[in-house]
C-alpha cells in the first residue's frame, strides 16, 4: 500500500474514526434506553437488526482493527486537533441544518434548552476526547504495533 495512503488510513481511523465510533454507540444507546424518541424521530421505525448494524456492531470491527492491521499510532496532539476541527465543524453543519430547516438533527437537541443543548454538545466533545485517550491506549496496548513507542 502506498505509503501516503497508509499514512492516512491510520491518522483518519485512530483520530477519527475509532473515537466517533465509540461516540455514537455510547450517546445511541445510552439516549436510546431513556427514550427511545431522543433519537430517532417518532415518525421513523428502525429495524432492530438495522439499528444493531449501524449502531452496535461498529464496536466490534472498530476493536478488531487495530487487532489484525498495522497501524501506526498519530501524536497525541495530531489527535486531539483532529478531534476539535470535526467537532467544530460537525456542530457548524448541524447548526446549518437547524437555520435551514427549524430542527436539529438529532431529536434530543430538540427538545433541550439552550443551556442544556450547550453543555449536552461540550459533554460530547469532553466525552470523545476521554474516548481517543482510552482508544488510543488500546491501539497501543493491543494493537499489531504494540510495544513501539509513540510519543
């Protein structure tokens, strides 16, 4: 594989991908156990077996990855950077969605003030950042590169 794009497979999956991915199955179903309406749309019924595709068994091949590939572990710093410049730019597209259409995109945005949005939303990017440290120690730890030093 070329060098570059390997490079860029293993920034984009330890920085992004692994965090978010632990992201959404812990707010999915962790808002989906108090009410089921705080994240999908009342007028929307999901599949049970699509509802686990897309919200559980993302978990699985996530903790395998780092099992069976190599790959290389970005700073702590690139991550972190990473991490704020999504988030950002997730919040800026969700806030787009709402000044278009008068409702945000996940149900319990709807339905909290704009203090409880706020810090619903700073939760989240405190929780994701928790999530790349322990993820990242995974990685480390199990990982195919377990052993080598990362900074």
């Amino acid at each position: 594989m070329c060098s570059k794009l390997k490079g860029a497979r293993d920034y984009y999956f330890s920085t992004l991908v692994m965090p978010i991915t632990w992201l959404v199955f812990i707010l999915f179903w962790g808002l989906y156990v108090v009410d089921k309406d705080l994240v999908v749309p009342k007028n929307v019924e999901l599949d049970a077996n699509y509802n686990h595709m897309v919200h559980t068994w993302i978990i699985l091949w996530a903790m395998v990855e780092p099992l069976v590939t190599d790959i290389a572990i970005p700073k702590k710093r690139q991550g972190l950077a990473a991490i704020a410049f999504f988030a950002v730019g997730y919040s800026v597209w969700s806030l787009v969605i709402f000044l278009n259409i008068g409702k945000w995109v996940y149900p319990i945005l709807n339905v909290l003030s704009h203090g409880q949005r706020a810090l619903f939303i700073l939760g989240a990017y405190v929780l994701v950042v928790g999530i790349f440290l322990t993820t990242r120690a995974y990685q480390r730890r199990f990982g195919r590169r377990a052993g080598i030093k990362v900074d």
